[in-house]
C-alpha cells in the first residue's frame, strides 16, 4: 500500500509541474464579459422585437457592438480544424503532432501537440505503473 501511496504521490507532483504553464489558460477577463454583455444586450433585442438574428438592420448599434466583439481568438488563428494542439497530441499522440506540424506549420501548435501527447503517454504509463504495483502487493 506504500507502493501505490508513493506511486500516486509522485504522479500528482509530476502533474503539478505540468500545471506551472499558467498562460495557456489566461484570458482577458474584461473582453470576455463585454462580449457577453453586448451578447445579452442583442439577445434581448431580438426576443423583445420577435427577429431573428440576420433581419437586424445593419446600421443597428447593438449588431455592430456585437460584430466587433465576435472575433475573438479562443483557438489561435492556426488551430488545424479549429482544434486546439493539445487535444491532437493527446489524442491522437505522435500521429497529432504530425498533423499539427503538417497542417498549422506553427511552432506553438506544435509544441501544444508534443504537451499532449507526452501528457497521454504519462497517464498510461502511470496507470500501467499502478495496476503492476497493486497486482504486487494483493500476491
């Protein structure tokens, strides 16, 4: 039971030095809730006034407030197939970093995809690590 107990302690810390890499998940706090805002804001317009979203006059200031918020870059501009890197890597492994490579030709996409697939392979790893070790001791 040691085994296991020292096992797991070691694959939580080794999580924890993946998690160091805070910037893949900072975002702008204010852009986000200004588009949600203006997102709402349309939203009951289009309730109150019974239109769909594509019958809203052009020269309507909440549709452009609106439009000027809509591009934002949740998935980086070169996310092959609109797929962040990491979820190639991870699960399609050394066959999504080739896809990434080949497709994005972004170096961070890329090094995304290698996160991925190395994440992949460290939890079957240490899955395999823990059914051995509890096979072990249960003999």
């Amino acid at each position: 039971m040691k085994k296991v107990l020292l096992l797991a302690g070691v694959f939580l810390i080794s999580f924890n030095a993946m998690a160091m890499k805070a910037s893949w998940f900072s975002y702008d706090h204010a852009r986000v809730e200004s588009a949600l805002i203006n997102a709402t804001v349309l939203d009951n317009y289009v309730s109150t006034a019974h239109l769909s979203a594509d019958q809203i006059p052009s020269g309507n200031p909440i549709l452009s407030n609106f439009k000027a918020e809509d591009n934002l870059p949740a998935l980086g501009p070169d996310a092959p197939l609109g797929i962040p890197g990491f979820c190639w890597g991870f699960v399609f492994g050394v066959v999504g970093i080739l896809i990434v490579y080949l497709v994005s030709e972004d170096k961070q996409e890329t090094q995304n995809a290698l996160f991925g697939c190395i994440v992949v392979y460290l939890l079957a790893g240490g899955c395999y690590l823990i059914s051995v070790a509890s096979t072990s001791t249960t003999q």
